[in-house]
C-alpha cells in the first residue's frame, strides 16, 4: 500500500456532488439534502470510524421563508 491509497479510499467517500433526482425523495445522503438534514453526525461518524456518532447541536429549525433560509448559528 502506498502512501495515495488512503487518499483514494476518501476520494470515493467524499465525492465533489452531491446527487439529487427530482423524481425521488430528498433523502441524504442518496439523494440530495434538505436544510434541515443533520448532515455533521454521519460525517462524525464516518470520520472517527464510529467513535463519535453525534455532536449534540442538532439540524436548524428556524427556516426563514426567503435567502439565506437559516436563522441565526447556533449558541455554543
């Protein structure tokens, strides 16, 4: 094994799209995303090879009807 091989390894998990078909249900991470789609926890997971599955903040619930759609950051 080389030192690229693990490189690889994430370029295959990590992709540069993310897919979406309008014909399917918004589904992360098969199909697409929605804002309120707690996106960091599988990430955690996939990078501390499950060590650390959650990182207790939750996805956004205060959705504004127009640009930028999310609300203030999370209190720390």
């Amino acid at each position: 094994m080389g030192a690229w091989d693990g490189w690889s390894q994430w370029r295959n998990r990590l992709p540069d799209i993310l897919p979406y078909d309008p014909t399917r249900p918004v589904a992360y991470p098969d199909n697409g995303r929605l804002l309120t789609d707690d996106v960091a926890d599988p990430l955690l997971a996939l990078l501390t090879n499950g060590k650390v599955t959650e990182d207790k903040v939750g996805p956004h619930n205060d959705l504004l009807p127009e640009f930028p759609y999310l609300g203030p950051p999370h209190k720390a």
